[in-house]
C-alpha cells in the first residue's frame, strides 16, 4: 500500500535552475573571478551535485593549479562563493523569480488531505528549500511535510542514495511503500539505488537524461491525480 511521496526539490517542485545559475554568477563577479556560467555550461555542470561540489568541479576544469592550493584554503573560497550564491538565490526566490511546476501544489495538498506522508530528499540547503515553499506555500508550508533531507544531514550528494535511504529511515517505511519524485538523472539513480519507484518529470536543463529505470516519464505534474499515484504503485507490488 503506498503510504508517502518524496520529492526532489530543484527542476522537481520548481524549475530553480535559472535561479541558482544566476546565483552563482553573481557570486562569482562577488568573489573577483572572471567565471560565466552560460546555459549549455550550466546543462553540463549540473551532472555535478550540489553547488559546492559543482565550484569546486569547474574549478578544478579550469584551472591547472588546484592541488597547489591548500584543500582548508580551497574549501574556505568555495564556501564563501557559495554563500553568496545562497544568499542570492534566496533574494531571487523572494522577488518572486521561482514558482511551483503545473500540478505539483495541487498534488501535495490533495496527497495530504488523503492521508498520504509527504517528505523532501534534496541536496539543496534548507534555507533554500524555506524560501521557496515559504513563497510558493506560505508560512506553514512545513506542516505538509513529515520529514527533510538536505544538505545538511546528507552530505553524500546524488546519485549516491544517502538522501533517500535516510529519509526513508526517518519515516520509517520501506521503499515499497513510496513513492519518489524526480526530475534528472543522478536524482533517479539515488531514489532508485534506495529501491524507490521513481515518477520523473524532466525539465529543459534534463531532457536529455537517461531515465531507464523510471516508474513514468511525464513533462509535468499537471492532470496527475491521487488515484494515478496509487493505481502506477499498485502495478509495481
Ligand atoms: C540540485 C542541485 C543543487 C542546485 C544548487 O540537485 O544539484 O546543487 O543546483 O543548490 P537535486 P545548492 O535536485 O538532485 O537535489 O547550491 O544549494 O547546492
Ligand atoms: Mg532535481
């Protein structure tokens, strides 16, 4: 019987992409660096989860001399660029830069007023996943949600399952009896890797994904209902 749904939250419940990439290039202007990253860059950069983990891959791309750098020096820049990505992104979602993909708050409440527990397994920082669904929900968006995982108590980005296998364990179900919502490649390779059966809704930056594996491909949430849910799982047990 499934029992809950776990999202992924960026390019899953909103295309934040344009956000965080705008974000990042804003800190890198900040930080003095000559970086730009362009929209075919960024396609690429994102099969590297996680902004930190995605600065300091490019950063070793681009530059010859990073093991001559000291690695506490080196995670030191890397994280005073990304807090100001972070603190950029957040300004972005607060203008008003980021909404919900079609369907997505439509199935939550719905999921919710039946019954089903709805969780969050992200690589994203909570002050990020906060902005968005503040906006997106208002105040009391964290009441929908029994658990989250993000960056902070995961620190294995995806497509490592750590994420999914602890969310799992906090609501203490088996993966059988839930589903996962995702909207790339690495994403559903860690829902997966946790046994999860995976809905995944590509966006414009993942299209071009390999997503064998899926439970369904959708562009969007739009039109899905509860009972689509249960009747996709039901065929999985
Ligand atoms: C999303 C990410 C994130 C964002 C940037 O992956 O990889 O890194 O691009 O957010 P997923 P941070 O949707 O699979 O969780 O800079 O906060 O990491
Ligand atoms: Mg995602």
């Amino acid at each position: 019987r499934l029992r809950a749904l776990i999202f992924d939250v960026d390019g899953t419940l909103a295309d934040t992409e344009h956000a965080h990439r705008a974000a990042f290039n804003e800190a890198f202007a900040e930080a003095g660096l000559d970086w730009h990253w362009d929209e075919p860059l960024y396609t690429r950069l994102l099969e590297v989860s996680g902004g930190k983990e995605r600065i300091t891959h490019y950063w070793r791309e681009v530059r010859g001399d990073i093991k001559a750098i000291n690695a506490g020096a080196l995670a030191d820049t890397v994280q005073h660029i990304h807090d100001h990505k972070t603190a950029g992104y957040e300004r972005r979602v607060h203008d008003g830069a980021v909404q919900l993909r079609p369907g997505v708050l439509k199935l939550i409440e719905s999921a919710h007023r039946d019954g089903l527990r709805l969780a969050i397994a992200t690589t994203t920082s909570p002050v990020n996943i906060a902005a968005l669904l503040r906006a997106a929900m208002g105040p009391t968006w964290s009441s929908f949600f029994d658990v989250i995982e993000d960056a902070t108590t995961a620190p294995h980005k995806k497509p490592h399952p750590q994420v999914y296998v602890q969310t799992l364990q906090r609501l203490q179900l088996p993966p059988a009896e839930c589903l996962a919502f995702e909207d790339s490649a690495n994403g559903l390779k860690a829902a997966r890797a946790a046994r999860l059966a995976t809905v995944v809704t590509p966006n414009p930056f993942t299209a071009h994904h390999d997503f064998s594996g899926a439970l369904r491909i959708l562009p969007s949430l739009q039109g899905t209902t509860v009972a689509d849910l249960r009747g996709w799982h039901a065929a999985t047990q």
